[in-house]
C-alpha cells in the first residue's frame, strides 16, 4: 500500500508541463544518440550529466533517464536500416531486424522492435518497484567484509560476461579499472597514493572524464576509422508502422520472459544490455517454434532482442540505487550524477530517500511512454537522422566531450584524463578488452579497497570472518564457481562428466 | 593484420606485467604510516600490492594463452586494420588531441572550436575530383559551420551553465 502511495505520489509530482517538457526533449535526444553508430547511451548519460550540473534534482535525474532509456532502444533504428548497431545493446536486433528491412519491412520491423522495447522496460520497472526495497533491506545486514566481495563480485562476473570468449581480458579490465581508483586520497586514512607529484590527481580521477573519454572519444575514433554505412531505403519500406495486437499476443511468452531476464541480466553488477539482448535472444530461440528463422528476420527474435535489452535498464538500476554498484556501465555514470545531484545511493536509500526509488520508476514509465509514442510516430523522422553526415556530428560531439568534462571543475586537466582515456579506451577495445568492467572497477575501486582493510582492522587481521560469515561465504563461492567455469579445461571436464551421467542413465533405465 | 592477435596480445601481456609490477612495488614501498600508528592490516599499499600481484598473474595468463594460440596458428577474431581507414583515424585523433591539448586554452575557447570545427568538416568531406568553385564553396561552408557550432556550444556553456570558458 505504502508502494502504492509513493507511487502515485511520484506521478503527481512529475506530471508538470516542465517535467513533460524535460521528458520530451530528452527521449528524443536518447534516440537520436541511440540511433546514430559509435554513440552510445553511456556517451549519452556521461556528456548530459554535464549539461544537467544547474537543473535541480529530480529534473536532473529524470532527463538522464530519459536520456537512457531513449538510447537504448534508439540503437534499434539503425540496427534495423544499416545492419550497425547504434549501440551495443542492439547487436542481437540487427540479426533478424535488418533481414526485415531487406526484404521491404523495415517500418513494422520498427514498429515491433518500438513495442517489445516499451512493454520490456514495463517488465522491468514493475520488477524495479517489487525488488528494491527488499534489497535494499537486505544490504543493510552487509558488513565491511560483504561489501569487499560484492565488489569483488562485481567485478569477477561483469569480466566473464562481458569478455566474450575470453573472460581472461575481462578480468584484466576490471583490474585496471581498480587501478585506476587506486590514484588519489584513500579513504581510511586520507593519504595520497600515486599521484606522481602531480597536484591535480591528489583527489583522484573523476569518473566523468574518464567516461567521456572512454566512451565519448573513443566512440568519435571509432566511427572515423570505419568505412560509411549505406541506409536501407526501399520504396517498398512504407509498409505498416504500428504492430499487430496479434503478433504481440502470439509472442507474449516470449515478450513476458525476455523481460524478465533482461531485468535479472540488469541486476548482475556491470553486465549491460547487449548481454540482456544476446541471453533473451538465445532463450527465444531455444522455445521458438520457428527457430529455423531466426537470423533471417524471425519477428519473434527481434522482439526477443529489443524487450531484453530494453528491460535491463530498469534492472541495471536495482543494484545501482540499493547497494550503488551498476548494473550497466550507463547506470555507473548515473550513479555519479547521483552523487553530484545530492543523492546517496546505497542500502540506506530505503531509510533516508524511501520515495526517491519510486520517483525513479515514474521516470523510468515517463520515459517509456515517450520512446513508445516517438518511436511509433516518429518512425521517418529517425530514418532521416540515420543520414546525418558523420564529419558534420563528430567534430560537435568531441568539442563537448572537451568542455563537459571541464565544465565539471573548470580545469583543464579534466581534458587531459579525457583524451589520455579517449585514446587508451579506443586501444583496448579494438584489442577486445571490454569497457564495462573497467567503468566498474573505477566505481568499486575505493568500496573494495575501504572494506578490505576496515573489514581486516575489525578481524585484528584475521582473514577467516571475510569467508565464514553466511553471506561472505555465499559470495566465496559464487565467485570461485564463475572463475572455475570460465576455464575451458573445468568447463569441458563437466560437460564431459554431465554426459557420462547421462549414458550411465540412459544405459541403466535400458537395462531395466 | 588485427588488433586482437596472438602477437598484439603478448606484447599487451609484457606491458600489463609491468604494470602490474610497478603497482605491486608501489605498495610495498608505500608510507606504512607508523608514525600515526595505525593497524598494520589498513596500511595504504595493501590493496595496491594485491591489484599489481593480481595483474602480473594475469598478464602472465594472457602471454601463456597467447602462445597457445600463436602456436595452434588460429586467426585472431578482432576488427581488422584493413577494414578502417588508418589515413582517417590518424588524422581524427592527432588533430582531437591538438585541439583538446594544444588550440583550447592557448586561443580563446570560441576560436579554437570554430578553427577544430570546420578543419575537421572540411578535411572529412573534402572531394579530390572537385572544381575549383566547388572547393570554395565548400570551404566557405565549413568555416560557416565551425562559426555557427562553436558560437552555439560556447554560448550554452558560458551564458546557460555560467561555466568560465577555458
């Protein structure tokens, strides 16, 4: 009931004209980032935060939403039309997306990928507002030992999920990431490590500029490498732009679970859409009674694909906001804009902000209800933006990754760590290092570091309460279990088992 | 040729070893802080040492599972160079870093973005084949779009968010 209230609370509180005008401007901005390749929503939420520094709060937050929300599914657009995705969180969508636009049904390709995205966020939210509080309530029994794995945790799970075939590289970007926030004051006893005399890096690096220059310059290198990518723009593309009821009621199981494990893929510490996309996608695929089309513009793989990515930003925003560890690499800028905002993420949240959780869910529906109308009605209107000239974009978008960043502090070494993480960030991801890892090891860098040693000095030294303490231990051994089956060799000596147990079943029951 | 061979990884492997050694070793020789006698186990170099020993032991995988590789003459699975333009990337980031690091704080901020703007515009949709009219005009419009954008993002900041330009 107090849900409820809060809730409803929350909508008369951001249905203003000026919050509507906020939300209108900053879903539409979302998807024309979204829509664009080499953008991504991470780019997006880091260069608007320093454009949010004089709105108040709640203004603030709920237009970085916006702007979230609307990127995410933005990078559907030109999965769809040029077989890129606008972000990663796409990838899975151009598999069935662009097959439809090739074969002259790029609108209602659109149209479906514009519901699915709608109706996952939905999923997602509804989960959001279930599953926070008791979270929540739950990391207040976390200690300094519980939070040290859970950062551990972080980072262990976002590097195998996010390393592809190598979780080895994810691991490694989680660990220069650490290293990262290892530079400047610590938090214990305020003494200034690595800061090679430098006066600048006494209060460490700051997450925007490194966000910015990792994801924002970077991003501009990236797409002036490639090569052009040519707009599929068939006549026989004006087909129908609103799905089919029908088509929505034939795929509602698949709707109903590709958002729930979005929202689940969300809540695992720096994990991400594109990962939320891939595992619906893949389970879609496995239940499909048409899987023979998918990959040649199966409509349910495609919704599949767009209601999971879409409803891992509600649940990246769980973990975010109940325990302040991201859930994606966009919500770990979003954490940041928190902070600078005046809101203080983490288990106390419930206790000192209760209703700012559910402020959070009517952003997360304002923003939803926009990209919903926009997408459907807008369709035409983003295929145009998919024809801006990128020599025309990128020089406007590297002149604000220069003077965000410094708008922050206004100093001019701000610029320094953009370009010096422009330039290290495009390297390693064309070496396929992972990025989200290393965002998460910056964010978690001092949590870890402070629970360790606080956790130690209560333990006089002893290491033992760090693994026998219930939830200690529960850590432990996920972790171990994530690292043992990110080895090829133990994850080919348990298949091999599996299948032995399998013949000496299928063997016994014969013989019976 | 990619970014993501075994070669490129055993290079990133040496570099990230020492790295890794050189944070393991800034730890060690870190302040213990004895002098405000603290507890020993929240010394400062603590987590320092761990994260560097942690990265030697990595790289140290990396180099080993990229020999493996090299040694089973599989083809790396990264973005090859062949398929981006190097002329183009070169270009982007050395003239990005000259602007950022070199023309921003040495020009008034408006300047130095109109100049970067329209440079870059003009470089990127530069056509060889074109006449010489063309050309001009083509120009022309680039330095009216580097005007015209650099105007807008200096004003926004300086008169919307109050930020006193560099």
């Amino acid at each position: 009931m107090d849900a409820l209230a809060s809730l409803s609370l929350a909508f008369q509180q951001f249905a203003t004209s000026e919050m509507l005008f906020h939300v209108v401007w900053a879903t539409l901005l979302g998807i024309f980032v979204g829509s664009l390749p080499g953008l991504t929503a991470t780019m997006g939420v880091a260069l608007l935060t320093t454009l949010t520094y004089t709105l108040d709060r709640d203004a603030a937050i709920l237009v970085l939403i916006c702007m979230y929300v609307g990127a995410i599914y933005g990078g559907s657009r030109s999965a769809i039309l040029l077989n890129i995705p606008g972000t990663p969180a796409s990838a899975a969508t151009s598999l069935d997306g662009y097959p439809l636009a090739q074969s002259g049904r790029a609108g209602y390709a659109m149209a479906l990928a514009t519901a699915g995205s709608a109706i996952g966020t939905m999923v997602g939210i509804l989960l959001l507002v279930l599953l926070a509080p008791p979270l929540a309530e739950a990391a207040l029994r976390f200690g300094s030992f519980e939070f040290f794995w859970l950062a551990v945790f972080g980072i262990i799970i976002s590097g195998q999920l996010t390393g592809g075939i190598s979780p080895l590289k994810g691991y490694i970007a989680g660990l220069l990431g650490l290293m990262v926030a290892m530079v400047g004051s610590e938090g214990i006893h305020a003494h200034i490590r690595f800061n090679f005399g430098i006066q600048e890096l006494n209060g460490g690096i700051g997450l925007i500029p490194a966000m910015v220059g990792a994801f924002g310059f970077a991003e501009v290198l990236t797409v002036m490498w490639r090569r052009k990518a040519k707009v599929v723009d068939k006549p026989a593309e004006r087909d129908r732009i609103l799905p089919k009821l029908v088509d929505l009621w034939r795929y509602k199981f698949t709707i109903g679970r590709s958002g729930v494990i979005g929202t689940m893929v969300g809540i695992i510490p720096g994990v991400g859409e594109d990962i939320g996309a891939w595992a619906s996608y893949a389970a879609a695929r496995r239940t499909s009674k048409e899987r023979d089309q998918f990959g040649k513009g199966s409509l349910e793989g495609l919704t599949a694909a767009e209601t999971g990515n879409s409803a891992v930003v509600p649940g990246a925003l769980i973990p975010a906001l109940t325990l302040a560890v991201p859930g994606s690499a966009p919500a770990a800028v979003l954490i940041a804009a928190l902070f600078i905002h005046g809101v203080r993420p983490g288990p106390m949240i419930m206790i000192e902000q209760p209703e700012f959780v559910y402020s959070v869910a009517v952003m997360l529906v304002f923003a939803t209800i926009a990209i919903a109308v926009f997408g459907l009605f807008l369709t035409r209107f983003f295929v145009l933006v998919l024809k801006v000239p990128r020599e025309i974009l990128m020089p406007l978008v590297f002149t604000l990754c220069v003077i965000g960043p410094y708008a922050l502090t206004q100093r001019t070494f701000e610029i320094w760590v953009m370009v010096g993480f422009g330039l290290v960030g495009f390297l390693l991801r064309q070496m396929n290092y992972p990025m989200a890892p290393l965002v998460l090891g910056i964010i978690l860098g001092a949590l870890l570091d402070k629970s360790l040693r606080r956790g130690l000095t209560l333990s006089d030294g002893d290491l033992t309460p760090f693994f026998t303490r219930p939830i200690s231990a529960t850590f432990v051994i996920i972790i171990a279990l994530s690292i043992a089956l990110g080895i090829p060799a133990v994850r080919r000596a348990i298949s091999r088992a599996l299948d032995s147990l399998l013949r000496r079943q299928k063997e016994g029951m014969t013989d019976g | 040729m990619t970014l993501d061979s075994a070669k490129a990884d055993q290079w990133t492997s040496l570099v990230l070893f020492v790295l890794g050694a050189a944070m393991l070793v800034g730890g060690y020789t870190m302040d213990r802080l004895e002098i405000r006698q603290i507890h020993p186990a929240s010394i400062p170099g603590l987590v320092p040492i761990i994260l560097g020993a942690a990265m030697m032991l990595c790289s140290g995988l990396l180099f080993w599972s990229a020999r493996h590789r090299a040694g089973e003459a599989t083809e790396a699975n990264g973005t090859p160079i062949s398929e981006g333009s190097l002329k183009n990337l070169a270009f982007a980031a050395g003239y990005s870093v000259v602007y950022a690091i070199g023309l921003v704080g040495w020009l008034p901020f408006w300047l130095a973005t109109a100049i970067y703007i329209s440079v870059f515009y003009v470089h990127f949709s530069w056509q060889a084949d074109a006449t010489n009219r063309s050309r001009l005009l083509h120009a022309g419009l680039g330095l009216a779009f580097g005007l015209v954008g650099a105007f807008a993002i200096a004003t926004l900041f300086e008169h919307g968010f109050l930020v006193r330009l560099p």
